[in-house]
C-alpha cells in the first residue's frame, strides 16, 4: 500500500510550504527515516524524513507550493502504481491534464483498498480521520455551507466530488419549492497568477517568500489588533563596558557581547517581575513558568526569532553560546521548529546599525517586545557636573491587555538597575 508524502504543519501559522528540493529521484528505493526532501516554511529550511519504505514518486516539482496536508509525492510498494492524475503543480504546468466529471483532479489518488479511505488529502472530520474529496468538492460545500462529514461520496475509493454536492444541496432545498442557484451560476475559480511585470515598469517585482508573508499577516494584525503603548528608559553602561572587557580578557574562550548581558539582564528583571512574563487568552492571561526570551535575528527572507529557553538559569557565557549558534543556523534555515516556536519576551536589538531609539511592534502571543538601541556617548548630569558616559536607550512596547503601566515601568526600573550595576548578572 502506497504511503503518501504530505506537505506537514511545523507552525500554527503555517498554511502552506514549498518543497524546496527532492532529495530523491523518482523510482528510486527509500529507507525508513531517510531524508527525502527539503520545504521551505514560513520560518525555515527543513528536512522531511521517509515514514516507511517504498519506490519513491513525486507528484510536483522543485520549487512548487504546496497546502499543509496536500500531497508531494509518495512511497509505493514493489510493483505498485497510482490511481488517477497528476497534481496540481503538474496540471498548471500541463494544461493537458485529465479531467473526471468535469473536475479537473488536482491532487493524485493514491491506489488503496476501499476500505480505506483515510488516505486522501481532505481536512480531517471530527473524529480525526481524513476525508477524501476533491478541491472543487470541498470549495462547493464551503461556499454552500455544507459539512463533509455528512456527504457520502460516490467517486473512486469513496471520493466526495462535485455531484455529491449538487445531491446535498438539492436535499437542502426548501420544500416551498424555492430553488437554490445551480452550482454552475457559482463557479470557484482557481488561484490566477500574478501578472506579469510591465516592460519598462521601472520596478523588480520580487515574489514573497513563506516567511515574507506570515511576517506581513502577523506583523499587521499585531498592529491592528493589540493596543500597545511604549515606555522608554535610558541606561548608562559604563561599569558594563568594563565589566565585560574583564571578562573577554580572563577567559580566552568566551567572548561575550553587550546583547549576552541584555538578555541575562532581561530574563533576571522578568524573575523580578513575572506579571510581564504573559500573554493574552480569551479564557484568561497565561502567566508562564519558564522564562523563554526570542531573539530577532534578520535573515534573508525575514526576521525570525529564536529562543534561549529558561535564559535566567543560564550565565551569560552559556546565553552568549546559544545565541550564536541560534543566530548562525538561522540565517542558513537550519532552525527546528522547537528553536523559534514559544518564547514569553522578545528583544529587538538595532543598536549595531547605529539606531538610537526605536519602538518595536509586540510578537503575538507575547505581551512584550524591548527594542535596544546603540550604546552611545552622551553627556549627563553627575553630581553637578556635566560628564561623558556611555549611554543606551530602550524602549518597551506593551500589550495592555495583559501588563498595566505601572509593571511595564517595575519592570523598566529591575531591568535598568541589573545593567547599571552588572555584577549581579554574573552571579
């Protein structure tokens, strides 16, 4: 029996993925847990493994985007072969393609007993099987607000399609004698490319990638959705700057940087302060146990946040290791989806590109996002005297739905206060 190679869900926000490689040529063996392909997500490259043995077969092509649930490829026993048509990454290649009952098929049936129908792509029923129906089938009864669950199918292998629909729509039917609109007068039109770029436009229109668009949706909806407000403070980090010379010099393997002691300083202010270690729920505020701080690294495709997990046990030359190594794997992709999902606390650090202030918008579901500007020398006020220090502004972007403005400054003043005198981090 064939087993189907499926586009899987790294990520709440994941819809859909792009296959970013086959590993693997069609008709070739494949063990078990063997790396067969590479999808691009919207957060990272990574590799999806063989569920079982069989003769490798793709249904698209490099490159093609796929649903999360929707077929790839599959894996066939010996002598095996599939069922239906090609795919539809195939059939927009290949106007040619077959069609069964007017319905173009846009995903391959994979050949199987009828007893088990579960092999198909369709969103799962309430009890967690699959349900086999075709796209068409399934855009039909959403728009006529008909549920799967309670269609029978009457295609190949138990398959819903288009007539199925029609039988359950006329069962619909008011017995007043009203009569719906035929499904014809509602067509659903598949997905149209975007058009192609004008001649002269004077402009590159560069395609969005995965990431690209779930940082657009999120990132926009953050904005609309949770009420922010945005508190700023300014720390001098001298004693820092000298206690973190001390250190790089004593210890020849470790070479720490000023971000290591921001987030020490962060995780340390949040133990001090748990109410802004949260995030807002319909039931209620979900105060975490762990304290989990995302780091925003820019990659090519987007920003992307990794996670130093419970970063107030670690010392700063463990943080400094990890957010290293976390940074390096994702600008390559090479991130788990357990390295950048959860975090309680993002820091937004711009101050390298000599940005002195900035207001960051709030990651969801966290309640808090601090935006780090550049150290920099500033004049200040020292017992009556106007001196030279060195001087860091950041600024604190808020959900008020889950911190009030009096923790959001608690937390400012702990936060200030382990950076001002440092040494307390390093114990």
């Amino acid at each position: 029996m064939a087993t189907e190679i499926i586009m899987p869900s790294v990520s709440t926000s994941m819809t859909e993925g792009t296959l970013a490689r086959w590993l693997k040529k069609d008709g070739e063996t494949v063990a078990k847990g063997e790396v067969i392909a590479e999808i691009e997500t919207d957060k990272a490259i990574l590799e999806v493994e063989a569920e079982a043995e069989g003769i490798f077969k793709a249904f698209v092509a490099d490159g093609a985007t796929v649903k999360v649930g929707e077929p790839m490829g599959a894996l066939l026993a010996p002598g095996e072969t599939l069922g239906g048509t090609i795919s539809a990454a195939q059939s927009a290649a290949a106007p040619t393609a077959a069609a069964v009952g007017g319905e173009t098929a846009v995903a391959v049936a994979v050949a199987a007993p009828a007893a088990a129908p579960s092999t198909g792509h369709a969103p799962a029923a309430h009890d967690g099987t699959r349900i086999f129906a075709s796209p068409l089938a399934r855009s039909l009864a959403l728009l006529h607000g008909l549920d799967l669950v309670n269609i029978s199918g009457s295609g190949p292998q138990g398959r819903i399609v288009k007539r199925d629909i029609e039988a359950a729509m006329s069962a619909q039917r008011p017995a007043s004698g009203a009569v719906a609109a035929p499904v014809a007068e509602a067509p659903v039109k598949a997905p149209q490319p975007a058009a192609p770029q004008a001649a002269g436009a004077g402009y590159e229109l560069i395609p969005h990638s995965s990431m690209r668009r779930v940082i657009a949706q999120r990132l926009s909806e953050s904005k609309q959705q949770v009420p922010h407000f945005y508190l700023t403070v300014d720390c001098r980090l001298d004693k820092l700057l000298a206690l973190r010379q001390q250190v790089n010099g004593s210890l020849p393997d470790v070479k720490v940087s000023v971000n290591d002691f921001i987030v020490k300083a962060v995780a340390a202010a949040m133990k001090r302060v748990p109410a802004t270690n949260a995030s807002w729920s319909d039931e209620g505020v979900r105060r975490y146990r762990d304290i989990d701080i995302s780091v925003a690294v820019a990659t090519p495709n987007g920003l992307i946040t990794p996670v130093v997990r419970q970063a107030d046990a670690k010392s700063v030359g463990t943080i400094s290791a990890e957010v290293k190594d976390l940074a390096e794997r994702a600008r390559q992709g090479k991130l788990k989806p357990d390295e950048y999902q959860g975090g309680g606390f993002t820091i937004s650090n711009l101050g390298m590109y000599g940005v002195r202030d900035f207001a960051a918008i709030i990651n969801p579901p966290q309640a808090c996002i601090l935006a780090v500007g550049t150290a920099e020398k500033r004049p200040v006020i020292e017992d009556g005297a106007i001196v030279p220090a060195t001087v860091m502004t950041c600024t604190l972007s808020v959900d008020h739905r889950v911190v009030d403005g009096a923790v959001g400054a608690e937390f400012l003043a702990a936060f200030k206060a382990l950076l001002e005198t440092p040494l307390g981090l390093l114990v």
